[in-house]
C-alpha cells in the first residue's frame, strides 16, 4: 500500500487537466465511505429497537426520509428553500 508521499509524487506527476477527476475520484470514496458508516451505525442499533419492540420501518417510510433529506441538502446547498425535486 503506497504511502502518503508517494501518492502525492503520484499527484503531482499528472496533467493538470486530470488533477479535478483525482479530486472527483476522493471526493467520491469520501462520500462512500461516510455513507458506510451510517449504515453501520443504523444496523448496530438494529437489534436494540427489535427487542425494545420498535416496529420496522416500511420502504415507503424509508424513500420518504431519503426523500426530505435531499430536499433539505439542497436547500442548504442552494441557500433557498426551493428544493421540491427529488
């Protein structure tokens, strides 16, 4: 496993024009692998709310959640409130 520096020798050693899709590639195992964790930290607590008798939650309630988060990273993104698409 390359370290560090030798990664960013590797950087370095690029065309300029390829430089932002090394930054769209990071940016991208970044947004993976924070979205790995959450998932993690939802399947940890899994167990806890069947025992205490939580009800799982439907699809529809779950593409309803994802669905009001979009709208409100956009709305943040965008610094309006006008974010309805999905």
């Amino acid at each position: 496993m390359p370290d560090t520096q030798t990664l960013l020798e590797k950087i370095q050693a690029l065309p300029a024009e390829q430089l932002g899709e090394v930054e769209d590639f990071i940016d991208f195992l970044t947004a993976r692998n924070r979205r790995l964790a959450a998932m993690d930290r939802f399947l940890a607590v899994a167990p806890a709310l069947e025992a205490a008798g939580v009800p799982p939650v439907t699809e529809d309630e779950i593409m309803a959640e994802v669905r009001a988060a979009r709208t409100e990273r956009r709305a943040r993104q965008t610094g309006s409130g006008d974010a309805d698409r999905t």
